[in-house]
C-alpha cells in the first residue's frame, strides 16, 4: 500500500481534478461540434450533480463525463456504476422538473483517455435508461 503524505495526496487531488476538468472541456467542445446545444455545465441540484446537459435536435440529454489516464485501474465506462447512474437520473429528474423540458429524455456517457499527448473520445448514447432505478 502506497502512503502519501499531505502535500502528496494535495497533489494527486489537485491532477485528478484538472484532468477532470479537460476531459470535461474536450467532451463539451466535442458535442459543439457535432451540433450539440450546450444548456448547462456542471449542474448541481444539493449533493446531485450533471456533468454537461444539452440539446441534440429535439432530445434532452444529460452527459456524465469520465476521463481518466491509460494508466487508470477502472474504464471510464466502468465508473458510471449504479449509484453514479441512479443519481444522475434523480438530478436530471430535478432538472426537468424545474425547469419544464417537454423534450424525451437521453442519458449519455463520454469516456474520455489521455495518453501519450492524445485524447481519446469515446461517446456512448443511450448508455443507460431510467428502467430499473
């Protein structure tokens, strides 16, 4: 077992949620370019949270970004486990509910894999459903 100290785990922290940050940056570009329209980032509702919500034509649909390293123990696809699926549905229910979207309903997941200066961009649609939740 690796121990860090406390500027160490600061650090490691601080890389994660920078790389986080790009991939999130890299997969909102991406759906802009493929003719998304981006409503919302990083939206919150209490502990809940959407990556990226956005427009593709007359579907609604609520993106979980995962970016990780090719390093990385899990795919990013493997992270959007069921409680992460669960709780983006309940946020995406809020969203709807509070802002009154009448469009159907997507859920999306960009995995996203840095390695060796290139990204890889891997976009899954409809990767999960609100069936069995």
């Amino acid at each position: 077992m690796k121990v860090y100290t406390d500027n160490q785990h600061f650090e490691k922290k601080k890389r994660a949620h920078k790389l986080g940050e790009d991939g999130e940056q890299a997969a909102t570009r991406y759906l802009d370019e493929h003719g998304y329209l981006i409503l919302e980032r990083n939206y919150r509702c209490g502990h809940l949270e959407v990556d990226i919500i956005a427009l593709d034509q007359d579907e609604l649909v609520f993106v979980e970004v995962k970016t990780r390293t090719d390093d990385s123990v899990l795919s990013p696809i493997e992270a959007v486990d069921r409680r992460k699926r669960k709780n983006i549905i309940m946020a995406a229910d809020a969203y709807i509910r509070s802002n009154n979207r009448p469009e159907t309903v997507r859920f999306d997941i960009i995995a996203i894999v840095k390695h060796d200066g290139e990204t890889d961009i891997n976009h899954i649609k409809n990767a999960f459903d609100v069936m069995n939740y």
